[in-house]
C-alpha cells in the first residue's frame, strides 16, 4: 500500500512546500489504526510520502532498501511482540528514526522504546495531527544530528588512525652527523584515504654508517598499512643492530611470511647502505624500481641487477649488490611505482622511460619543487582518481638536516 499525503491542515502551505519531502514508513498491522494514522499525518500539513506495511519483517526490509526518513511502529506488530525483541530490531535501523505507537496502558513501554533506540513515542487515541507531525519531525532531526555527531566520531578515529600509521610508515630520519639532507613525500591513493603500504626511511648507525630504505606492500588497504609499518620498524631494528645487505632481507622476508593475511601479497624494497666518504654506495634491490640520480643539472636512471620481490619465491631468492655512485652534490630518488603506473590525459600509461623525460625537464629545479613537480606531473589525469599510493625519499649528498 502506497498513499502520498499532500500538504494542508494546520501547517502554512508555503512553509510545507519549503520543507523536504519526508519518506514515512507505518507499521502497522491493524487497518483500521493504519487509516487513522495516514489521515492525521495528511491533516498535519506534514510534507511527506507514507508507506505501509504490515509486519516488522517487510519493514526491515523496505529499511535496508533505503529511502525511508522515518519509520512509525506500532509496538504489538505480530512478529514483534515484546521489548525484547524491540531491543534487537532497533539496532539493525542505524540511519532511520523510529517513532512507537503504543497503546493506552502501554507508556512504560514506549519509554523502554526510547531506552532501546527509538527517537519518541505515542499514545494511540491520544494523538493530535500536528503533535504528530513535531514528533516525526523532531525524530528525524534528532536521527540526523546522531548521526552527524556519529560521523564526526568517526572521522576522528580515521585522523588518529593516520597519524599513528604516520608514524609507523613515515618516521623521523635517524641522522647525526651524516652529510645528508632528506626530503620525502607521501601521497595515498585517494584523497582523504588511509596512508597504504608504501614506507621508508633513514638512519645512521654508531659506526657512522648510513642506511635508507623504500618499500611498498601489495594492495593499498589498513592491512597493507599496518604490514608495511612492521616491516619498517623491523628494518630499521635489524639495521641498528647491524643486519645489511641479502642477509637483512631474508630476515625481513620471514616476517613478511608469518605477518600476511594471503599468500599473494609481496613487498618490493631496496636498501641502501654507505658510509660517508666513500665515492659508492651498496644498493639491494628486491623488485622494486631502480633510483634516480640527479647531478649536474641532469637525471639518469641507475637500474642494476635485483632479485625478486619479497614473498615472491620465499627463501629460494637471491639479492644481488650494486654499486652506486655517491658524489658531493649528487641527489639520489627513491620512490614507489605509484610515481609512474598512472595514466595521462589520453589514457597512456606513463612508465618509468616517460617519468625519466619528466624528471629531465623539471632537473633544473631546487629539491622541493623538483620532488612535487615530478610527483603532480606523472599523477593520473583520467578523472578517476584510481592512482596508486606514491611515496618518494630524496637524498642529497653532502647537505645536512632532514
């Protein structure tokens, strides 16, 4: 049964016009208090739309079909009896507000309505067209600002949340006396999205020695986050107590194993590992993307030699050395593939060949713009807002400070 109520009664007809349409549920099993119900909210002035049924059970469903601003139960519905079961049906309606009819002997139930989740309660026999109207009105604004407040809650939570995966993902480079200067940038894959499993960082140890790292997990979700936060707390942990090279990467690879969720999730990485005035530098690569190096106004592409990525083969693979050139003056660019696997305005993918052309061209640039401008260059420009996490760490040699 579907009856629209057209405004009039006792409301102002140029104040009901103004008002939105409000999408009205009635529950209600008996004909008789269905007719005398739809005719007070007619009178009302209410503008609304009524929709009835017959049972708590084709109510539940018409509510989680959406589209109901307000749903008006009777209390003693056949396959609701009780404030029992009340109590579990009023949680399944988080974003619909809910006004009980009861009967003449029933207000102490209506109030244990309200104590279970409905916004108000009548009294049949009891009710005046525009008594009725407010309380449907008022129910609905009070459904709404809870669920404003809920919201904002929740937002909240997310913003703690990120900051505490900030941490974990993006900490503070640890550098004390190192010729070195660290810039980096993260971008998650939406706006306003949890950071995803894309980390790095810096540190220098006792001896003097320094040692960086990037990495990206699989997937952009809270779980590749929190997997990417223990990989690098667990990097800079065996780095601290002296693990480089291969050998630090099987140690990682084990808890990578032991850490994720499915076996098709895999982490790329390289590490680097130099101690300060030495012309080269160590560099283990599993899977991830060569470096760029900047030096004298120019950018190349340092790709050597790397093994898989981790979780790939588990523990059959092998992560060959490279060497890598460390001048004063020189800049080295990690950075995750979430700087090149987007797509520009004609759909082309843009690859590392095209990112390189876009980093030649921007080359002449101090290191800050130079980061955001190859990062806002090669960023997807399809409208689709699909891009993959990017995170980029620069280093400059022979700079102080991060």
């Amino acid at each position: 049964m579907h009856e629209s109520v057209r405004p009039g009664g006792h409301l102002p007809q140029a104040r009901a016009a103004a008002e939105d349409t409000l999408r009205i549920l009635l529950a209600e099993d008996d004909p008789a208090d269905a007719l005398l119900t739809t005719e007070l909210i007619e009178d009302s002035g209410l503008n609304a739309s009524v929709t009835r049924v017959a049972n708590a059970q084709d109510a539940a469903a018409k509510l989680r079909a959406g589209d109901v601003d307000c749903l008006v139960l009777d209390l003693h519905l056949p396959d609701l009896q009780g404030i029992g079961a009340l109590s579990d049906f009023l949680p399944t309606l988080p974003s619909t507000a809910v006004v009980v009819m009861t009967g003449l002997d029933d207000r102490a139930a209506g109030l244990a309505a309200v104590r279970a989740g409905a916004q108000d309660y009548l009294v049949k026999g009891q009710v005046e067209a525009e008594w009725l109207a407010r309380t449907i009105r008022y129910a609905v604004q009070r459904k709404r600002a809870e669920r404003a407040a809920s919201d904002l809650q929740a937002a909240r939570w997310r913003a703690a949340e990120n900051v505490r995966l900030e941490r974990g993902l993006l900490p503070t480079p640890l550098l004390h006396k190192a010729p070195l200067k660290v810039t980096s940038r993260y971008l998650p894959h939406r706006s306003g999205a949890l950071l995803g499993g894309d980390f790095f960082d810096v540190v220098e140890t006792n001896d003097g020695v320094v040692h960086a790292m990037i990495g990206d997990v699989s997937g952009h979700g809270p779980d590749e986050a929190a997997l990417g936060a223990a990989l690098r707390v667990a990097w800079r942990t065996l780095v601290l107590v002296g693990h480089t090279g291969p050998e630090l990467l099987d140690s990682l690879e084990q808890l990578l194993m032991a850490e994720r969720r499915n076996d098709e999730t895999f982490t790329t990485l390289a590490t680097l590992t130099w101690f300060p005035g030495d012309s080269h530098a160590r560099l283990v690569r599993a899977g991830h993307p060569g470096l760029l190096l900047r030096h004298g106004g120019a950018v190349k592409l340092l790709d050597s030699a790397h093994g898989p990525a981790l979780g790939i083969v588990p523990g059959l693979s092998e992560w060959p050395e490279a060497r890598v050139p460390m001048e004063p003056g020189s800049e080295l660019l990690f950075y995750t593939d979430g700087l090149y696997e987007n797509r520009d305005e004609d759909g082309r993918l843009w690859g590392i060949d095209r990112m390189v052309e876009t980093a030649n061209e921007l080359a002449h640039l101090a290191d800050r713009q130079f980061i955001d401008g190859l990062i806002a260059s090669t960023r997807d420009r399809t409208g689709r807002g699909d891009c993959d996490d990017v995170a980029v760490l620069h280093l400059r040699i022979g700079g102080a400070g991060a």
